[in-house]
RNA sequence: GCGGAGGUGCCGGAGUGGCCAAACGGGAUAGGCUCAAGACCUAUUAGCUUAGUGCUUACGCAGGUUCGAUCCCUGCCCUCCGCACCA
C-alpha cells in the first residue's frame, strides 16, 4: 500500500497524540480511594527485540478493555513490563560475543519503541525489568524467605536435563519428553537442585480452581488434570523369602482399586525403587536386574513411556504377603511402574487392570477374578482383556457379593483397621525444581559453608549481583568463570565459603511480577503491603494459553506464599483470565519457520496503529484463533478514513445540548438519530462487557452508516454534534488515536488538555430509543430508494409500470401518498414532500419495508403497495399515479403467502399462525 | 484411550421451536458518479423460475419428537486443544 503512505494523515496524528499523552502524563496512576480500582494485565512479554501479531493481539484486547474501563470511572492500573532473564540472551552472548545485559535492553528499547507507537495506554512509570537488581532482589529475598520457612529445598534426586539449553528444566517444562523451549530430547540424571514446595499447596491449589468462576473453563481443567489427586488407600506388604522368612522390610502401594485387594498376585516396583537394589543384593539375581535396570534407563522417557509400548520386566526373586487373605505372590520391578508417583510401587491385579493384564500374561502370572460382572463368569484363562466395569465382588472373603464401588470402602476401612494400610490421597503434582545451571538469571542467593553447611545470604548483602566478570564458552555454567562470585565469606562464621553458582528459573520472575507492579519503586519492601492490597488481585488478565499451566499455576502457587507470609491478603492472583486466540494466515500459525508472518511493523508503517488494533479485534472474538486477512486490514483501514471524514469539516456541529423545547420539535430522523446514538451506546457498552469486540465494532460500524445516511438530509447541528461526539466516544478503546483526533476538531479539547481517552463512557437513555422514529425513518428511506429507483427504471422503459399490492404498508402511509399526489405529481418534490413528514404519526408498527422491492431492474418495475385497504385508493388514483410516473400502470392482486404456507404445513390439525 | 471445546452462507459471527434463505458487520460482484484510480451512492451476494408470487436444496451426517426444527432428543462423523503406562 504504497500510495497510502502519501496521503495517509494517521501516522502523523498518531504521532501527536502519543506525545500529548506522554508529555501529560494521562496515563499516570495512583492509589486513590474514592474510585473502584481495576487492574488490567497483560502477560508481559520476553524481548526478543520484536514485536509478533500475538502481541499486537494481546495488547490490542488489553487496551480496548483499560481503556474502557478507564472511561467508565474506575482508576485503572494498566502496566507493562519484561520479563527479561532467560535461555536467549545467554546464547547470543555465546554466539556473538554480545553481552547478555546489553543485548536483553537493546531488545527492551525496540520492543518499547514499538509497543509505544500502538499508543498502548500503559501507566509507563511502573514499568518492571526482571533482569534488574531492583527487582530481582526480591526473588532472592523471597527465597530465603521460604527457605526459612522450609519452601525452598535442596534435594538430590533424578532431574530432566535438557542437554542443548545445558540445563535442568522443571517437570512443567517438559513437553512430549522434550524441552519446551528447544524441542530437543531431554534425559534423566541424578543431580542435587533447588526445590520449591509447591506440593504443599497441592490441595489448596486445587480446591480454589472452583472459585475461579472467571477462568476459561479448559484452562482449570488443565490445572487440575495437572494437579492429578487421587483418592486411594496405601496398602502395606511383608516382604518375604522364597521359604516365606521374614526380610525385615515393607513395602507400600498406593491403589484407587482397594475392592480389587483380593485379587493381587503380583507387585512391582519402579527400577529407580531404592528396595530394587536392597533387596537384591548379593542375590543370584543381583546381575540380571542390575542389567535389566540400566537397559530401562538407558531409555528416554519417550521410548518408556510410547503408547502401546510392551511392557518389561523382572522378578526380584523375593515374595511379599498381601496381609488382606495372606496369599505370597512374587516381587517384580518392572519399566511401567514410575518412581515419583505414588509409591513407586504397584499391587498387580492382572483380571482387573489391563497394564497388569498385559503384564501377566507376557510373565505368565496367575490371574484370579475378584469382580464378576452381573450378566456372565469370567474365565480367568480366556479372558482376552481385563474387566474394568462394575461388579460384584468374588473370591473375596467375607466382602463375597458386595458391589465393588461399595467394597472399595469397606475394605479400605478395613484395611485401616487391621493397620495393613490407610486411606491416601496422592498428587501428581511435584515440587517445582528451580535452579538452573545458567548464566543470565537471577543468582540463588546461597552460600555453601563446610562448617555451617547451606546458609542463606544476609538480608543487607542483598542483591547479590550477577557477576560482569565471565567468560561464554558454551560448556558448563559461565558464572563459575567467576572465581570473585564463587568465593565468598560465610555470613555465621566468617569462614571461606563458596557461593552458589546457580540462578533460578526465569519463572521464578514471572511468578510475583504484577505484584510488583503495585509499588515499583519500592526499595525497602518486595511490595507494600497497603498498595498490594489496594491493587491486587489483578482483575482481568490476558495472555496465551501456552501459561495455561507453568505460568499461571506457578503465580498462584506465589500468591498464596505470599498470602501465609502476610506480605498480601489476596489468595488468587488473577480474578478474570481470558485467553486469547492464534494469529493465523493461510490456515496455519504465524510463524518464523513457516513463513508467513505479517510484521506488525509494517502494518503501523502503512496504514497506523488504529487500523492495525481495529483489524485485530474486528477480525475474530478474542478467544477465537484469528485468520489474517490483507482485506480484512483494508477494511479497517477504509472505515477509519470514513469516520475521518465525518469531522473532517464540523461547520455542522454543535455541542449545546438540546433544550427540552427543542427536543419536543424534532423531526423523526432527528429522533431516530438520537435513538440509535443511544441503541449504539448500549450495545456497544455490553458488548465490551463480554469481550465482544468484532460485535461492538461492527455496532459501530452500523452507526457511522446511519449517520452518513443522516447527514444526506437536512442536518440538526446539535443532534449531529450529540452523534458525532458519542461515536468519538464508543470508538476510544479500538482507535484512540482517531477519537482524540476528532475529539479536538469537534472541540471538546479545549486547551489540548481534555483528552478523550480521560473522557466519561456515555451512558445511553433507554427512554431515548425511539423505535417508532427509528422505523419511520427506515421506512421513508427506503420508499425514497424504491421511487428513485422507478425514476431510474422509467428512464429506462418508460412504457409501463405495473404496480403491486402488499400488505406491508399502513393504511395511514398510503393515504399520505394519495394525499401528497393530489398536490403534486412531480417526483421529486414528493419524495421531499416525504423526507419532511413526520412519519411517528403514520403509526408505530410500520416495520417492513418493501423486500426485494425489484429483483431484476431489467424486468419492469414495480412498486409493492398495501393490500385490501389501499387497493380501492389505488385504484382510485390508477390515473394519478400514471401522470406521477409517466407511464401506464396495471394492478394486480398479490397472494397471501403467508396464511397460504400456514394453511399448507396444517392438513386436519391447527397451527399457530404469529403476525 | 481419557478429559474439554466446537462444527451456520466467501469471512467474522447472530440466532436456540413458526415472523429464517438466516441479524449485523466485513469482503466480493455489478451499476451509478468519475478522464481514471480512490472515495462515495445503489443493487446483488444458495439454485431455478416469476411481473410479484413461487419452488427446490440448505445451518457437520443419519434418524426421531412435532402440524412445523438451524433451534429439542438419539446415534454417528469430523476438527481443534489438553493429558496420557498415574496404579
């Protein structure tokens, strides 16, 4: 769009008010009492250095709603920041020598740059960095925190370790068996890390989901499905030699199947089980297992855990007692039985559970039946799959024909009372591991003491600062390079002491970011706690749906740190989430590797910033994945420059209010227009209410139409300017660039001080909605296009016009025209004559035009009049109407369709037959 | 496999028993205006047919309920998303 570039006014006028905004500092806020707060966020952004569709997306949806909201009187919070540490910046510094500090706020500047020229109505002033002291010394700060309070752990355990990032990830971030980020294959390895307790918060973060009545409703499901409680009984075994001598040791599964206790003849145990190698031991079959365990480990997690994969596995050698009927059955460790969940053990009941099934028949394992279903016996030896519908409990002891959903509390409860297990309740949930062997992030501020052993930094030595001093190899982490950082004296006994080298997580930072939001500045405190509780929780926030878990889970899992911490009150950080779609084109992603990204740089280049956040939440409901269209753009782009015009000359425009007496003497357009000014307001108020935002412009859209149409008439200057200056208005969260543009040509911005985008959100009067005026208006404007449209035909073929009867015309209106041609039989006067007739007397229910008034021009014309009660009047006036037109006329009858169709669909029996 | 969301015309999307060939907006096509383009105005935008009317086929597919279904019920298919050897 090249040509647009020299005639397009809107860059320029966006320019303009981006700098009055910023020089009157318009989105400034503070804490103030006396207004409803409502916090607006948008999930920050990495910077990358540029910005993508989806963020032009995002932070269009975000804007029209802060901006709305702002309007309609509450002191809104709107910020944005960066969530600056993370895996790139470190690899540019690899790759380029660039150093990662310059190279993130190189990118934050770009990034700013652009999101300033989207005239975004950030409060700039609280603006965050993650990757700055001033913030980041509140995650370590709140580390220590919670290692004090025994949040924060260290613990060795096996760990997804991503080899090309060189870095542990968090089961979270683990997707598929790959790195989130990187894609590549993660393995296993057993290091010590930093943990943080989030399984603690495992219940909490679970129930509250119910709460969350404003939450996409997948998205909970997928916190929940993450979470994974199960209700089930722990059940204890004896194990046991070949002889049936006592070993000494137990062993515990977790089952959600007690009714199926009977039935257990085998159990294994994961390989990592630490009871594999114990009980093994300088046994016969210590070489075999030692084998068979480092093949399964050997394996990625992918290949263990591949669908239809066959399971494999190993006999222990040892037996257990299951203490419910005293049977001995074998001990096997098998690939499918996983370490961190449950107890890393299995009760196998092969008839009931099709793992187990599988499982048994590959070894050879007994099968006995413990549930029977109601209509047939199962045969343990030609059972092709296990059975697990409901039943009734067999082979079973004293529970013997119980139902088994029944029987699963009994026996749990008897297994409780006999001490041979107890009621559990598990999660899948894990705790969050959270260091990282990286450079860019923030440093864990611990300190490694062999006299005192692991000791928090002292409160007053906080930040530690990321050291300068390093080296980008690409192997190992740079931080140890930095032989200043590692060495470091221990704050109890002011011995050498070693720093810890590792940082944390970059979600860590984005786990309590819009807290901070709340009070920026602050150096003495995280947040204070007066402004927390003011702002928070966050009342709307937007974002992707990728966060549905990590992020997102992680933040409320801070939260409520924070709530038992008393640093807040709030318990949900985020009141109201809303995801927002894909951008799309060509059916498929945006994306760098396929191709077909739309730089949104371009896009404000050629046409603004306005058509470029129109089109965005025109095209698709913000949910809803959102399908580039280049027409699409250009039709924003088009209805921009149509409401331009509109006040590109305002001598028509008055901003007095109407006087009562005035308003009494309006003509029905006139109060048509006053109607649909307040019909618009309406919808349009709801609409942005719900999110509808492709609704509430397309509302819009019809009011610029009806006020174009208004404008080809005679022109009330006070009830334009009143239509002018509410569209203004209704468009401020979509185009504000263009409402404050016409907000200052209309006048309303006196001393370039009265922005709109502080304006109040108009309210509508429902009392002003004329209906009655409104369909007047619509009726007359259509009888002027149908006689305009016969001049045109009578041009054409003069010879004959054939005039139809309807019933779709009120008697009073015919009489009008039958009145008004007895005046005059020009054309035009007449539909003049029209024009200025207040139609609201000619009845309230004149609701349809004539449809379809003339399908084929080619073909006569005609003009569709009532029926019955006109036709006499017609008929009387037959000579009227041919000096009118011109022509010869001919009536014809028209049939009752309607009633006919009623008639049709009713052979015998009555219909119900609405008009 | 389990769980969730959804399938309406070129697109975005309304509609939740008759007023629906389907609101509203966008786009497209044609005509007008214009030297021309843009803008603007008007009409058309499932098919056949008519002077208007009408008819046929239509709201994923197949049945059912009903005088009548896009809307209610049943079954099926498809798409998207999440989880996935979770004991």
């Amino acid at each position: 769009m090249e040509e647009n570039q020299a005639t397009n006014p809107f860059p320029a006028i966006e320019k303009k008010w981006q700098k009055r905004w910023e020089e009157n500092k318009v989105f400034k806020v503070k804490l103030d009492e006396s207004r409803p707060k409502y916090y607006a966020l948008e999930m920050f952004p990495y910077p990358s250095g540029y910005l993508h569709m989806g963020h032009v997306r995002n932070y269009s949806i975000g804007d029209a709603y802060a901006r709305y909201k702002r309007m309609s009187g509450f002191n809104v919070l709107y910020p944005m920041g960066y969530d600056a540490f993370g895996l790139p910046a470190e690899n540019a510094a690899i790759k380029n020598k660039a150093n990662p500090k310059e190279w993130t706020l190189k990118n934050i500047e770009g990034q700013k740059k652009q999101q300033k020229l989207l005239g975004l109505s950030y409060d700039w002033s609280r603006e965050i960095r993650t990757c700055l002291p001033d913030y980041y010394r509140w995650n370590q700060w709140i580390f220590i925190k919670m290692f004090e309070k025994g949040l924060a752990y260290r613990k060795k355990g096996l760990i997804n370790w991503c080899p090309d990032c060189q870095t542990v990830l968090a089961n979270e971030q683990v997707e598929d068996g790959k790195c989130w980020r990187c894609k590549s294959q993660v393995e296993q390895k057993p290091l010590e890390q930093w943990y943080l307790k989030i399984k603690s918060y495992a219940e909490e973060l679970l129930s509250e989901l119910d709460n969350l009545d404003n939450w996409p409703e997948r998205v909970k499901i997928m916190q929940r499905n993450w979470i994974g409680k199960s209700h089930g009984t722990t059940i204890d075994f004896k194990i046991v030699n070949e002889d049936g001598s006592d070993t000494g040791k137990t062993i515990s599964t977790f089952t959600t199947r007690p009714d199926t206790a009977f039935g257990i003849t085998y159990l294994v145990l994961a390989v990592e089980h630490p009871l594999v190698t114990e009980l093994t031991k300088g046994t016969d079959y210590e070489k075999s297992i030692k084998d068979f365990v480092s093949e399964v480990k050997k394996k990625s997690i992918i290949e263990r855990t591949a669908e239809g994969k066959e399971k494999t596995g190993v006999f222990l050698g040892k037996y257990f007692i299951n203490p419910i009927n005293g049977r001995k059955c074998p001990l096997w460790a098998a690939d499918y039985a996983l370490m961190d969940y449950g107890t890393g053990a299995v009760m196998a009941v092969p008839t009931h559970d099709q793992r187990d099934f599988e499982f048994a028949k590959k070894y050879n394992l007994p099968l006995i039946v413990v549930i029977s279903p109601d209509s047939y016996e199962l045969n343990p030896d030609k059972m092709a799959r296990a059975y697990i519908e409901e039943g009734t409990l067999v082979n079973s002891g004293k529970f013997n024909g119980m139902n088994n959903v029944e029987a699963m509390e009994e026996i749990s409860k008897f297994l409780e009372e006999k001490r041979f297990g107890k009621k559990t309740t598990t999660y899948k949930l894990r705790d969050w591991l959270i260091s990282r062997q990286r450079y860019w992030g923030t440093p864990i501020p611990m300190i490694y003491c062999d006299n005192c052993g692991i000791v928090p930094e002292k409160e007053e030595n906080l930040p530690v600062l990321l050291p300068e001093d390093v080296e980008f190899t690409g192997e190992g982490n740079p931080i140890e390079t930095s032989l200043k950082f590692r060495h470091v004296i221990c704050p109890i006994c002011e011995r050498d002491a070693r720093r810890e080298t590792d940082t944390m997580d970059t979600f860590f930072d984005s786990s309590w970011y819009f807290f901070r939001y709340c009070d920026p500045e602050n150096k003495k405190e995280m947040i204070d706690k007066k402004l927390a509780d003011y702002w928070m929780p966050v009342d709307q926030y937007i974002g992707g749906i990728e966060h549905a878990i990590l992020h997102l889970l992680y933040s409320r899992f801070f939260t409520k740190v924070m709530r038992d911490m008393k640093l807040t009150n709030v318990s949900e950080p985020f009141a109201r989430l809303l995801c927002q779609g894909m951008v799309c084109k060509d059916g498929a992603k945006m994306s760098k590797s396929l191709g077909n990204v739309v730089d949104p740089g371009s896009i404000i280049e050629n046409y603004g910033a306005d058509t470029a956040r129109l089109f965005m939440l025109f095209a698709a409901l913000p949910e809803k994945e959102l399908e580039w269209s280049d027409q699409g753009v250009q039709g924003a782009f088009r209805f921009i420059n149509r409401v331009f015009r509109l006040v590109e000359n305002t001598e028509v425009i008055s901003l007095n209010e109407l006087s009562e007496k005035a308003e009494a003497t309006l003509e029905n357009k006139d109060r048509s227009l006053i109607g649909k000014t307040h019909k618009t307001i309406k919808k349009v108020s709801a609409f942005i209410d719900e999110f509808a935002f492709s609704l509430a412009i397309g509302a819009i859209m019809e009011f610029v139409n009806d006020i174009y149409k208004y404008r080809e008439g005679k022109i009330n200057e006070q009830v334009y300017g009143y239509a002018i200056k509410n569209l203004a208005l209704l468009l401020c969260p979509f185009t504000p660039h263009l409402s404050e543009e016409m907000w200052e040509r209309i006048g309303m911005n006196k001393n370039h001080k009265q922005f709109i985008s502080t304006a109040s959100w108009p309210e509508y009067d429902e009392t002003k909605i004329d209906e009655a005026a409104e369909a007047a208006e619509k009726l007359i404007e259509d009888v002027r296009r149908d006689i305009t449209h016969i001049i045109e035909l009578t041009k054409k073929s003069p010879e004959k016009i054939t005039m139809f009867i309807s019933d779709d015309w009120k008697f009073e209106f015919f009489a009008m025209l039958k009145e008004k041609m007895k005046e005059t039989y020009d054309v035009k006067t007449l539909i003049s004559e029209f024009m200025k007739s207040d139609m609201k007397k000619y009845g309230t229910e004149i609701s349809k035009s004539i449809p379809q008034f003339i399908k084929n021009p080619a073909k006569l014309p005609a003009i569709v009049l009532s029926e019955k009660i006109e036709f006499e009047a017609l008929t009387d006036n037959k000579e009227n109407l041919e000096k009118l037109f011109g022509c010869k006329i001919e009536i014809i009858k028209a049939s009752q369709s309607k009633e006919a169709k009623a008639k049709q669909a009713t052979p015998g029996k009555p219909a119900i037959l609405i008009s």
